[in-house]
C-alpha cells in the first residue's frame, strides 16, 4: 500500500541525531539516518514523522512505540542552535465521545486519545497503516471512525486499542468527510459518497454522479437530503428516502465571494443547525449561509478577516467557523463576526470541534488547543502528541 512519507533534500553532508540529549552531529556519506523521538530511535523508513517534503514511498503497518506521548518539552526549540526544531504535528481532524474522552487525528502521526480534557495523550496505531487521517467520527458507545489519505477507512472499539481495516469498497480512494445519521455511517471521497453496511461488511456507493469529485463535507436535513459539498462541482444532494433516485442532483447553487464577485464550487465544510439553516464553507470564497433550505444563499463573509473556512458549528442563531487566521463567532443580535483567538498561539485552524461537554477543541497546523469558556480563551494541550522534525527557516 502506498502512503504519504518525507524526503529529505541534501548536499554532502547528512545530519543524524543520537538518542538521549538530542546533540545534532554532521557526518559524511551516512548510510540511514537514525533520529530519537522521544526516546525511541527511528530509521529512514520511518521517515514519514519528519514532514518536510512529501513524497509517496510503501509503508507498512505502523508500531505504536514509533509515536509515544509524553508531556516531554519540544526537542530543539526555535530558540536553540540546532538547523532543526521539533514541532507538535497538524491536527486535521478531532472528535469528542459524549463522556468527554478525545480523540485527535493527525497528518503523519496517526492518531491520539485523551481521557483528561488533553492534559496527556496516548498514542493508538496498532493496526494502523496509514498515519495520514482526515477525518474522525464516533457512534456513541461502539467505535471511532477514522478516513484516511490512502489507506480507506479504519474502525476502533471505544473499548479497544486496535485498529480493524473496514476498506472494502473505499480500498484505493481518498477518505474526506464521515457522517453519522440514525445509525448510518455515510463517508465523503474522492470517488463520491458510500454508506457502510455492516451485514455486508463493505461500503456501498450512494448514487451516481459524483465518481470522480472529493467531496469534503456531508450533512442531512430532517427531510432526508443528503447533501454533499463538493471539491469543483458545487452543492449536490440525494434524497435517501426515495429508493427509485439514482443519480445526485446538483442544487446549481451559486456561491458568489461579495469581495472579489467570483462564483465558488470548490466547497470544504457543511453544517445544518436546528431550524435547519444552512451553513457552507469554500475553499477561498467565505462562508454561505441558506434559510430556505438551499433554495437561495448569502454570504456572510462581510468583515471576516479570512476567507479559508476550514470548521462551522452552529450554535443557536449564532455560528462559530474557524479559518486559516482564527476562531471567528458570528453574532447573530449584532450582525457581525467576533474574534475568539486569546491564547491561540497557531492560527492556521484545521479543525473546530464543540463537545457535549461543553469545552471547545480546535486542531491546528501545529498541534490543539481547549477553551473551557465557550472560545474566550484558549489553552495550548499539545504536549504528548509527539513531535515531527522540520528544519527551522525564515518564516517559521
């Protein structure tokens, strides 16, 4: 199977880091690099940690000791004189339990899980092999639900620590967006919308039309539309209670950016709040909002400082969308968007996620943060999610 892994560009000399201080000595001609990540030592086929170049390499399955948690420091700082500096990797999706148990899924590390809010984490990778995950989703009381880059879909008990390949159907696509609804587990790829069947053990395609489309956001009305925002081709939707309905239907929706007077299909985020408004969010054109169910839109992009809609959560007659410059909160009694970015020290959001619980979790280009008081402030819990090597540069 093949998976996103990194390459490192060099000249005559090659670094390699020896385990315990993490002392950074050049060496020529060396055979494999050898890297100590919190006190395990990797080789170059574990390579996949350091994300600095992609590239596509085989990967096998992936041991857990390869990603330990701890609450250990960052290894080589900006402020050191090491050329390299250990970060907290991209969180692209997170997802909450209703007894507050968080599960964090990562670009190259595969995924975490905290049960104390992110004071700690433990890594859960056995049986995972595709660390790239893009989306998460949970069925209360049974499993998680993990999409991945190339590796399909994974399914773990919430009770267990072993991840089982659910892929049949989705074996060779790209896992974007999951949907849990009336027990149904609904999944968005790169070759259309599938829903699992358990009797059957596979997913089954849901529809034709959209084969060759990623479709990064799914959500349903109380009417049973299933829509799909899609990658290039707009909004479409499928009504799930006609079984004579084969083919998507494309809302021919237009999403014009107020700013720029461009019309947007390349859509990224969906959300259906309680009267059932809906919520849609672009690639680069804002975020759209419709009170007749799709029938007609507007933006409401005026004043938002970034256009990069990356997670929506309606809460209410409010939303609360985060961006590639923040947490941003629309106000829906005074008619404008709130910044609710205090102790956000990484502002490039991936992910934005609201438990039952009530605290507020976002994912971001460098590790997570929580807000225990709805987004006014906010707490770095990064620590024990590992650390990815990157070397340091002027823009870091």
């Amino acid at each position: 199977m093949k998976a996103l892994m990194t390459k490192i560009r060099v000249w005559q000399m090659r670094p390699k880091v020896r385990e315990g201080r993490g002392v950074v000595e050049e060496f020529m001609k060396p055979k494999r690099w050898m890297i100590p990540v919190l006190g395990h030592t990797l080789c170059a086929s574990a390579m996949v940690l350091l994300g600095i170049q992609l590239g596509f390499a085989e990967l096998r399955t992936l041991p857990s000791s390869w990603y330990p948690a701890s609450n250990l420091p960052s290894l080589h700082p900006k402020n050191s004189d090491s050329p390299w500096q250990g970060t907290a990797p991209s969180i692209q999706t997170l997802v909450v339990t209703p007894d507050g148990i968080v599960y964090a899924g990562s670009f190259g590390m595969g995924l975490f899980r905290s049960t104390n809010k992110g004071q700690s984490w433990d890594a859960l990778n056995r049986g995972l092999t595709d660390p790239f995950l893009l989306c998460l989703a949970v069925t209360p009381g049974q499993h998680v639900y993990a999409g991945t880059m190339r590796g399909g879909v994974y399914r773990l008990s919430l009770k267990g620590e072993e991840w089982e390949s659910i892929s049949r159907g989705v074996e060779d696509t790209e896992v974007k967006s999951f949907l849990i609804h009336e027990g149904r587990v609904y999944a968005g790829t790169g070759q259309g919308v599938y829903q699992w069947v358990e009797a059957e053990q596979r997913w089954i395609k849901i529809g034709e039309g959209l084969e060759q489309v990623l479709v990064p956001g799914l959500a349903i009305l109380d009417d049973g539309r299933l829509l799909a925002a899609t990658s290039g081709k707009g909004l479409h939707h499928f009504q799930t209670d006609q079984t004579d309905q084969s083919q998507w239907v494309d809302s021919q929706s237009v999403f014009v950016d107020p700013r720029e007077r461009l019309p947007h299909r390349y859509l990224r985020v969906i959300a259906v709040n309680q009267a059932q408004h809906i919520f849609l969010g672009t690639q680069d054109g804002g975020i759209f909002r419709s009170t007749d169910r799709g029938l007609s839109w507007a933006s409401l992009s005026r004043n938002l400082p970034n256009d990069s809609i990356r997670g929506i959560v309606p809460i209410g007659k409010d939303v609360v969308v985060a961006t590639g410059r923040g947490i941003f909160r629309w106000k829906h009694d005074q008619q404008r968007w709130l910044a609710m970015n205090e102790g956000l020290t990484r502002l490039a959001i991936q992910s934005l996620t609201i438990a039952d619980t009530g605290d507020w979790y976002v994912g971001t280009s460098s590790g997570a943060f929580r807000s225990d008081d709805e987004g006014e402030h906010w707490k770095n819990i990064s620590k024990g999610l590992g650390l990815q090597m990157a070397p340091k540069g002027p823009y870091d």
